[in-house]
C-alpha cells in the first residue's frame, strides 16, 4: 500500500520535474525571444559611402534649404560631402546626420541663375567656405531638413598671389563712397526709367597701385519709386521692385556693369498650390520693412545655426546617447582573414571634392 502511494506520488510529480529539467532551456529560448523584440525595436544606424546617391540626394536637399534661408550675400554650390550617418527607427522615418562643406558662388542670392550654373568663386578671388551640420528627416520617401549649422570662413589670396586685391570690411567708409559714386554714375546713364538705391554691398577689395587704392565692389541695388535720382526715392516691394547686382571697379575714373533682374515672383508651393511669403531680404538701406544693417565683417556669413525644434541633433553627445544597432554600408573584413596588400580597401569618406 505505502509503496503504491508513493510510486503514485511519484508519477504525480513527474511532468514538475520534466519542467525543472528543461527550465533553462525554455528561459534561453524566451530570452532570444525577448532580445530579437528588443533589438528589432531600437534604431539601426548605416553609414553609406559619402558619394551613394542617397548621400547625394541628401546634400542637395540640404543646399536648397540652407541656400532658401540665405537672405543676403550669395547663393552657395555643394563642394563634396565629410560624412554621413543615417538612423531609422522601427517605424521606418530615418534621421540623416551629415557634414557638408559648400562654397560661395558669384550668384547674388536675388539673382535667379541656377545654383548649377553659377560659378564658384576661385582662390585667387579669396574664395569663402562654409562647412555645415545638417540633421535631415526622412519619412514616406519625403525629405526635410530639421537643423542645421555652419560656420563661414574666407580664404587668404597671400601665399598665391602677392599685390593682388584684399577684401575690406563691408563697411569701410573709402570703399563705400566708392560704391555710392559708381550707383551715381549708373543711374545717370541707364536707360531703364528708374533710380535704384543700394540694397546691400556684397563684397569690397581694394588694390595698393600707384595711382592709389583701387577699388573693386559687388554690390546689390533694388528700384525705387523715383524715375529720377531728384527727391527721397523709397525702394519698393520685392514683389513690384527690379533688383540688380553691379561690380565696379576703377582708380577716380571707375567701370560699372549692372545686371537687372525682374520683380520676384511669389513662389507657389506644389503641395498646396498656395502663395509661399517671400523671404524678408536683408537690406542695407532705408525703405518700408527694411532695417539698415552695416557689416563690419568682410564677407557675408550664413546662417550660423538654425534648430527651431531644438532638435538636439547637432551635438556629438546626443549622437552617442541613443542605444543603436550599427548596420555599416560598406564591407567589413574580420581579423582573421587575410587581405593582399594590393587589394583596393573600400572607401567610405569623405567624398569626392567638386571644386578644391
């Protein structure tokens, strides 16, 4: 009876112990379980090649945004891409973080050449260089950018050109009486029926020759509401106003050659198919809506930071804060295989420069 009982017992605990034996089988299985949810559920970071298309594409994003958000100075051209890094989330949206350098072309921001086709300006010239953070979003194949920041930098023309021009600052007071004799000039012999006032001065060099200073001057002029230089000429609306962009040069007796441009036209965004607001142009003279501003720099800078959400993205911290899965876009070669010497290592950046 006692022996029947306890094989009893015994059968009664059987499945218990079947369960305790294979326990740590079971917590391995659900702890892979656990670990591929979590793992599916945090960012994966790639970092493609910094000339991939999707790099590219990104770039030229960016150069219009920053490029829109230029309200004085020149227009800018995409010099070669420093590097990439692309987060997606689980949900798919993608976060592009990126160093882009740009350089400053000879295209005034209110002119309407094609960023493609303005030149760049050359080193001789003292070309200005920005390089730029931008964080850029990425979702239902619509990209956008969320911030961004640059730091804007001129070039000396000393070690490659001896006795050539330097920049003065914009507001230097010879250089500007230069520039309000040459507009003087202009509006006396064009035959436009207007007078245009000075919008703002985009850059001064100035020349020690034998004759004295010369000068040499880019500068941006809009139409007022005067056909003559008689009487206080108001500019107008950008909408209603031709603009101009004029280089002078000269020692006493001077050259000009302005460029004019038509009114600008509101843009029209595609999505909505409503008016898009001009940009409020930043002005060196007087008018309705326009705040006079005097550079004491000797070139225009963009914008140094822009980050409206206070994204956060533009720090290294915050880059590193975030727990992700690292997924890089290009091969990588174990330890313990064996590469020739002579076979090409794949390279990731920076990328290719389009200009110097």
């Amino acid at each position: 009876m006692e022996h029947a009982l306890g094989h009893l017992l015994l059968n009664k605990g059987a499945p218990f112990a079947f369960f305790i034996m294979k326990l740590p089988v079971i917590l391995t299985v659900l702890g892979i379980v656990v670990l591929g949810t979590w793992a599916q559920q945090l960012p994966s970071v790639t970092l493609p090649p910094c000339d991939s298309p999707e790099a590219e594409a990104a770039a030229q994003v960016a150069l219009e945004f920053i490029n829109g958000q230029n309200t004085h100075g020149y227009k800018y051209a995409l010099n070669h891409i420093e590097d990439i890094r692309i987060t997606t989330k689980a949900d798919g949206t993608q976060t592009y973080q990126m160093e882009i350098e740009f350089l400053e072309t000879k295209c005034h921001v209110l002119d309407p050449t094609p960023v493609p086709q303005c030149p760049v300006r050359p080193k001789t010239e003292m070309a200005v260089e920005a390089d730029c953070d931008v964080a850029l979003s990425k979702a239902a194949e619509v990209m956008s950018v969320v911030a961004f920041k640059c730091k804007t930098e001129a070039e000396s023309n000393e070690d490659i050109c001896l006795g050539c021009p330097r920049l003065v600052p914009l507001n230097d007071t010879a250089a500007n009486q230069f520039v309000v004799a040459s507009l003087e000039v202009f509006n006396k012999n064009h035959t436009l029926n207007a007078t245009f006032a000075l919008f703002e001065v985009g850059r001064l060099t100035s020349q020690i020759l034998s004759g004295g200073p010369k000068f040499k001057a880019e500068y941006a002029i809009i139409e007022t509401n005067c056909t003559s230089s008689n009487g206080i000429c108001v500019p107008l609306k950008h909408t209603e106003a031709r603009h101009g962009f004029c280089l002078a040069e000269g020692v006493g007796l001077m050259k000009i050659d302005c460029k004019i441009f038509l009114p600008l036209a509101p843009a029209v965004d595609p999505a909505t198919n409503a008016t898009v607001l001009a940009p409020a142009f930043h002005a060196h003279t007087a008018g309705p809506g326009y705040t006079p501003t005097i550079h004491a720099l000797t070139h225009h800078k963009l914008t140094p930071l822009h980050d409206p959400t206070t994204s956060g993205l533009l720090s290294a911290e915050s880059a590193e804060s975030t727990e992700v899965v690292l997924v890089v876009g290009v091969p990588i070669v174990k330890r313990e295989v064996v590469v020739s010497d002579t076979q090409p290592q794949p390279h990731r950046c920076p990328g290719k420069v389009k200009f110097f």
